[in-house]
C-alpha cells in the first residue's frame, strides 16, 4: 500500500472509534439539564452490589452444531516407516484457507522436496500442523511431523529435519 492510502485508512479508523465513543456518551437531554444521574458504572460496583441480571451463567454452546471429530485413529502413527511409500512431491487435491503464512526471520521462499533437508527453523513449534487430518494430510510416522511452509505442507523428521513428503498447495 501507498504511505498516503495507508495514513488516509488510519485517519478513518480512528474517526470511526472516536465517533462511536461519542455516540455511546449519553446526551444532555438524557440527563435532564445536563446532570447526570449519581448511581455508580457497572465496573465500579462489587460482584455482591450487582443486580442479578449481571450475574454470569454457562453458556450451553451453539446449537444445530457438532464440533468436527478428529477421524478414528488419526493419532494412531505407523511404527515402522516404509519410505518408498512416502517418496513423493504431490499436487494437493484441494486447498485450505487458515491465513497468513510468516516464514521463519532471514530465510526465503523455497519449494522443497523429498530428500532434501528443512532447516530446525522452519519445524518449529509454530509451524506444526497438529491437527494434520483436517487438510486431508496422512497420519505421520513416528518421528515425523507435518509442518507448513507457504501454501504447502511437508512431512519431516523431527530428528534430522529430513523431507520424507511434501503436497504443494494445501494452502491457497
């Protein structure tokens, strides 16, 4: 962005905060001669003072909603790896939007490949896909994680920081 769209965005925003503190400050009509009334705010009063109605209550969640399981056995980590059937650089079938990617301080893009070896930085903890089965990732071996780099994800050992798989595209 341009410094000028940038400080002319800032500008609006901050009108936007300011004009809605002000419609949320009660008028002088509201306070009958411009006084207002003595009762305390809401935030200086104790928990005890407070009528009833600001008490907390649990909330029961959303309804007409399942929370997505994670599949049978997506924690279940082959034992043994059988690297022929890893091998492989692949074209995702479909693409995830999860938002920005931030590679990690000094490094550059670059497409990986089975083989090659990915740098401690980049299978940090930060980059982890923990949840692998939601991007239609394999389950990983033991000792090895899948991680994102850009818009793809990358199947490494946590030992040496070998690429055993990568899909290309999983993020769009």
């Amino acid at each position: 962005m341009t410094r000028g769209l940038k400080t002319a965005l800032s500008l609006a925003v901050a009108l936007i905060l300011a004009g809605g503190r002000v419609m949320a400050e009660p008028t002088n009509e509201e306070h009958r001669g411009g006084v207002r009334p003595a009762t305390p705010s809401p935030q200086h009063t104790s928990a005890k003072a407070r009528p009833a109605m600001h008490q907390a209550e649990p909330h029961p969640g959303p309804k007409g909603y399942q929370r997505l399981a994670e599949p049978k056995g997506w924690n279940a980590r082959p034992a043994a790896v059988d690297r022929s059937a890893y091998q492989h650089n692949f074209q995702a079938a479909r693409s995830y939007k999860i938002g920005p990617y931030h590679r990690p301080p000094g490094w550059h893009a670059h497409q990986w490949a089975y083989g090659e070896r990915l740098p401690r930085a980049y299978w940090a903890s930060q980059y982890i896909l923990a949840d692998y089965w939601l991007f239609s990732l394999e389950v990983p071996p033991a000792g090895y994680e899948w991680v994102r780099d850009g818009n793809d994800a990358i199947l490494v050992s946590t030992d040496n920081g070998e690429i055993l798989q990568v899909e290309y595209g999983v993020f769009g």
